[in-house]
C-alpha cells in the first residue's frame, strides 16, 4: 500500500513548521498515525561535537544509528552520492497513516501553501503548482484559484487533509 503523502510548502519564514507541528498534533489527537518528512536547504546536524555517535561519524563511518529504549535515529553520510528522492526517504518509513511533507516545493503530491505577513516573499507558489489545493494564510487573500484558510485553523486544515488524502475510519 502507498503511503498517503501530504504537503506543507511555502517560502522561509511562512510558518511552515509552525502550521506542521499543529497540523501533526491535531492529526495525532484524531487518532491517526503521522509521520513527518523535513527538507532541509543547507548542511544540518542533529549530532553534537563530542558525542560517541558524532566521534563515529567524524571518524569515517557512513551511517550511524543511535539507539535506546525511546527512540533510535540513523544517520547516512552522503560523501559521494547525491541527496536522496523524497520517493527514496518515504520508502524507508514504517507503516503509518498519513506522511506529511514539510518543504520540497517541487514534487507532485497535494500541499498546502503557507503566507505569512512577515514572511519572505517570494511570489504566489499557486502560480505555478497546480498539486498546491489550498493557502493558509495570517492575511487575507482575494485573488486564488484554491481555498484559502486562516492559518490558526487547524481543524478546518485537518479536515481538508483528511479530504485530500481519503483518510476515513
């Protein structure tokens, strides 16, 4: 079964992981099973100098897991290969509801615009992504061709992925 994928776009400072977050916790409370995938456009780490996990990496291995009693994390160096397919990432999942995407602009599954007044503004995403089906925004908005939401409606957004995506009991 493919997983059902569900996006959050827009550009930086538009609330994106804001609007995730609520949408992940709302989401969850229903009852479903969410997992999130983040884009990043620059050079992270989620490993801190010093660590036993980070001393492995820095000493040449290509993927590090940590593990506990909690959670585990995998860490895959990309030294010679080129950044993964979201396609690549989701594959690696473990069986859940509902992914959502928070980034990744330029791939084909259903979004969410998010416009925020102090937000960079880079131009209407709506312009040329027909997968972008609604805007969630702090101001209002006349002139769209998809439904444009308040971006503190969180329920009203959970409704609409659950629409989008067919997700039903």
């Amino acid at each position: 079964m493919n997983p059902r994928v569900f996006g959050i776009t827009g550009w930086k400072n538009s609330g994106k992981t804001t609007l995730t977050v609520k949408l992940v916790n709302e989401l969850t409370r229903r009852g479903w099973k969410v997992s999130t995938v983040k884009h990043a456009h620059h050079d992270f780490d989620i490993d801190k100098e010093g660590t036993d996990s980070f001393r492995h990496r820095k000493a040449g291995a290509g993927e590090v897991a940590i593990v506990s009693d909690r959670r585990w994390a995998l860490m895959h160096e990309l030294v010679s290969e080129s950044e993964p397919t979201l396609a690549d990432i989701i594959a690696r999942f473990a069986p859940c509801d509902l992914i959502l995407v928070e980034g990744y602009k330029r791939e084909g599954h259903k979004k969410i615009e998010t416009r925020r007044t102090e937000g960079r503004s880079g131009g209407r995403l709506t312009t040329g992504d027909p997968s972008i089906v609604a805007i969630a925004s702090d101001y209002p908005i006349l002139d769209e061709t998809v439904p444009v939401y308040e971006l503190d409606d969180i329920a009203a957004l959970a409704d609409l992925i659950e629409r989008e995506t067919e997700l039903s009991r």
